[in-house]
C-alpha cells in the first residue's frame, strides 16, 4: 500500500499536471476529476481510507486556488472539502475551528466574486442584508448554498462564541432563501441546516426547537429517508434540546437498523452510524 509520502508525491505531481495544462480541455478535465473524486468519496463505505487520503486532496485544492484565486467554481470546491473534512473527522476542538474557518473564508471569496451586494451586505445590519438577499441571482443556488454551508459550519464549531451566535438570523434568512429557490437542492440540505439552525438554543435563549423539528422532519421527506445523518443530527440537537428521550432513541436506533449503501450518501451514513452508537451510550447519562 502506497504510503503517505508516496500519495503526498502524487497529489503534487497531480497538481503540476493541472496547473500546467489549460484552456478549456484542462478546465473541463479537472472539473470531471474533481466530480469522480467527489463520487468515490461519497461512495467509500470504509471512512478510514477517506482520512487518511483526503489531506492530499486538500492540499491540491489549496495549490489550485492559489493558481487561480478569481475561480470561485474552485473556492467553492475548496470549502465544501474544508468543510466536510472539518465536520466527520476532525474532534480536537481547535484544528476543527482553523478548517472550518478556512472552508468560510473560501465561501467568502467566492460569494463576493458572484454576489457582491450580498457579499458587501453581510456585516451590515439585518435589514440591509435581507434586501440584498432578495436580490441576489436566483440561478446561483451552488454559490448561495456553499456559502450557507461553510457558515453553518463555522457557527457550529464555534457555538460558545456569541459573536458568532449573533450571526444566526442572517444565516437562516440565507438557508430560507436557498430553500425557497430549490428545496430539493444537496437532497434536501437547507432544510437539515435549518434543523440544526433552530435547534442550537433552548427556546429560552431565543432558540426555536419546535420549528426546528418541523425542518428536520422536512428533510427527512426530502431525502426520501435515505440520509441517515438527518436521525442523527435531529436526535443530537433537536431530541436532546427538549429532552425527548423517546425520539432521540427511536431516530438512532432507525439509523442502526439501516443499510447505510445509497448512492453517494455510503460515507455518510457510515459515519451517521458510528455516531448513533455513540449517542445511544452518552444518552444513558444525558437523560
């Protein structure tokens, strides 16, 4: 088996063969690349390979937009990675925040290069932001979602940090926005986020658990039940939130009853297993 040295060799040589290359057959090619690879990733039912390899990949993607910062199709490849490494395999608290923060950064980039009244919009109070949003290119859903997304990510690591709580009700005006342009969009994934969105705060703290519930139900319908991370993040987020003990173990146990195979959806519920496990045996002290 290669080692990491070896894969480390590759993913460079990798990317001197891209950047080297160009006009459209390159840009077609790489996209094609990037679009397998996300393929076989989704695909992988064993997550240690994904791990393990996955840096390489990272690092190529780094090279890339460094090569080409204005290609935000790139940024936005770059912090959907970022993103998804950041979320299912890093657990020390701080490295999870340095990736997540660079997911957003890449995001960022990308949206001010597609969107610039939103982009110019997000520090300005709700009002203003909210009338960019309305404005912004309907046809865009992959650069407005990417964005949501990677700040989904960032609040979620950062969920102790108020500054980042504040931001809450502009990424959920933004997540409402995306839905309302193609709610069947990633399978139904601003209705998970807004699951997860309403569901981070007791209704004591102007947190919104009930209709939370109504969006992970939702997505649950959207994903025609085959997303099993949808259980998961409802048991841990909205379940616990109200103590609902009940739920949170009917949700987990559905997802250990579940063959996790499904078209680019493997990974995922494979990883949307070991975590049910994990939170069925925490519950017993959690309830």
């Amino acid at each position: 088996m290669p080692n990491p040295f070896f894969r480390l060799r590759f993913a460079l040589l990798l990317c001197t063969c891209l950047l080297s290359a160009c006009g459209g057959i390159v840009r077609k090619a790489s996209q094609q690349f990037s679009d397998s690879l996300t393929t076989a990733v989704l695909d992988q039912d064993d997550p240690e390979i994904v791990r393990d390899g996955l840096p390489s990949y990272l690092l190529l993607i780094d090279s890339r937009i460094a090569a080409n910062p204005l290609d935000a199709d790139t940024l936005l490849s770059g912090a959907k990675l970022y993103g998804a490494y950041a979320g299912a395999f890093v657990e020390d608290p701080e490295r999870a925040q340095r990736l997540a923060g660079r997911a957003y950064g890449y995001a960022h980039r990308a949206l001010c290069l597609r969107e610039k009244p939103l982009c110019d919009s997000l520090d300005a109070p709700f009002e203003k932001f909210d009338a960019a949003l309305k404005q912004a290119d309907a046809k865009d859903i992959a650069t407005l979602y990417g964005f949501a997304a990677a700040w989904a990510g960032k609040i979620q690591v950062n969920a102790g940090d108020w500054n980042a709580i504040a931001d809450l009700p502009k990424l959920q005006a933004l997540l409402l926005r995306c839905y309302g342009i193609d709610p069947n969009y990633d399978s139904g994934g601003a209705a998970l986020y807004l699951g997860v969105v309403n569901s981070i705060r007791p209704a004591s703290l102007g947190g919104k658990p009930e209709e939370g519930k109504k969006w992970f139900d939702k997505a649950l319908e959207l994903s025609a039940g085959k997303n099993q991370m949808v259980r998961v993040l409802y048991a841990q987020f909205y379940a616990r939130l109200v103590f609902d003990q009940t739920l949170h173990d009917k949700l987990l146990n559905e997802v250990l009853a579940a063959d996790p195979v499904a078209p680019r959806l493997t990974l995922i519920n494979t990883l949307a297993k070991k975590k049910a496990k994990a939170l069925l045996a925490s519950g017993k002290d959690f309830f």
